[in-house]
C-alpha cells in the first residue's frame, strides 16, 4: 500500500524543469546520448538523495510506545514538507520566462547533461522536500528500502518518455513534442498540487 500511494509523487518529481529539459534533449542533434546522459545522472541523484534521508528517517524510529508517538510525529514532519513543496509549486506556476540555462540545452554536451540531471533530481528545491517526504514515510511505515526502487524508476521512466516518443515516433516527434512540452509547461503545477493533496490525505489518514 506504501509503494503505490508513493508512486504518483513521481509525477512531481517531474514537473517543471525536470521534463522540460528532457523534451529540449529529445529534440536535440545528439538526443540519443543527451538524454541518456540526463536519465542517468537524474538516477544516481535520485539514489543517492532517498538512500540517505531512508537511512537517517530508519536511524531514528524505534518500536513501543514511543515509537509510535515518534511516528506519528513523523507524518506531521511529512506533512509540513509537502505543504511546502506545494507553495513553491503554486508559487512557480505560470512563468513565462525559462530560466536562461535552458537556452542552452540543445547544444549540452552529454557531460553537462548527466550534471544538469544530477542536479535538478537531487537538489530542486520541489524534488528535494518530495524526496524527504518519500523516504521518511517508506522508512517510518517500516517498509524496506527496496520499495523505494519502483518510485526512482517511476521518476526515470517518465524523464525518458520525449526520448522513446522520438523512437517509436520519428520525424512526426519533432513536431508534437514541442506541443506537449508547451502544454506540460503551463499546466504540470496543476497535476503536481492534486498528488500533493492526495499524498497528504494518505498520510494524515494511514
């Protein structure tokens, strides 16, 4: 129940900066090793950041009567995170203007790929608080850190989709994806709020 009521956090992880820039790599010359560049680095970031808060969030329960005021008190911590994550969401909505950064995505180098994915994925201000939030609550509900595996994937799947539209579309990719990239661009913050919301009721409620 854990693994899946985490798995629409990845959602969020995306959205903004994140998916933007893997359309921008899709739609590169070199899209082929830009964006697996970007996939991997945003892999090793990911890891790296959830292992450790599940290590230090595991570190820091115990079992008893105390364990479970201490996890309870740990849900309002998680809780407290994603009203966070969700202002800096809603606070980010509707801008027009990319950073300047972007501008020069499709002339990266897989090198500066693979850094921007790192990152974006471990140190995004959004990116980071869901990471907190998910390891704390896997770690808190006793699940072990393998469950966390399936949301990083999740998180890495969706980073690559521009990259495999191109493989099973073509041509006819440099033409849509510049469209759903637009579309995701204006309203990803929408979607990000409702599994926020979502994420929160399970947890106030679990």
């Amino acid at each position: 129940m854990n693994i899946l009521a985490v798995l629409p956090l990845a959602v969020v992880m995306v959205a903004g900066p994140q998916i933007i820039s893997s359309f921008f790599f899709a739609t590169s010359e070199k899209w082929r090793g830009d964006s697996a560049a970007y996939v991997l680095g945003a892999g090793i970031g990911l890891f790296a950041v959830i292992t450790i808060v599940y290590l230090l969030a595991s570190g820091g329960t115990s079992g008893g009567s105390e364990g479970e005021s201490g996890s309870r008190t740990l849900d309002f911590v998680i809780v407290a995170l994603l009203l966070l994550a969700m202002a800096y969401v809603f606070h980010g909505r509707g801008q027009t203007d990319p950073p300047k950064w972007m501008g020069k995505l499709q002339t990266a180098t897989p090198k500066s790929t693979f850094i921007l994915g790192f990152l974006l994925l471990a140190f995004f201000p959004s990116d980071v608080l869901t990471l907190i939030a998910v390891g704390t609550h896997m770690a808190n509900h006793g699940e072990p850190w393998l469950h966390v595996v399936p949301f990083v994937l999740l998180t890495l799947l969706f980073l690559a989709l521009p990259a495999l539209g191109v493989l099973v579309l073509g041509q006819r990719a440099k033409t849509l994806l510049p469209k759903v990239r637009d579309w995701m661009d204006e309203n990803s913050w929408i979607v990000s709020e409702i599994v926020l919301v979502f994420f929160i009721g399970i947890v106030l409620l679990g």
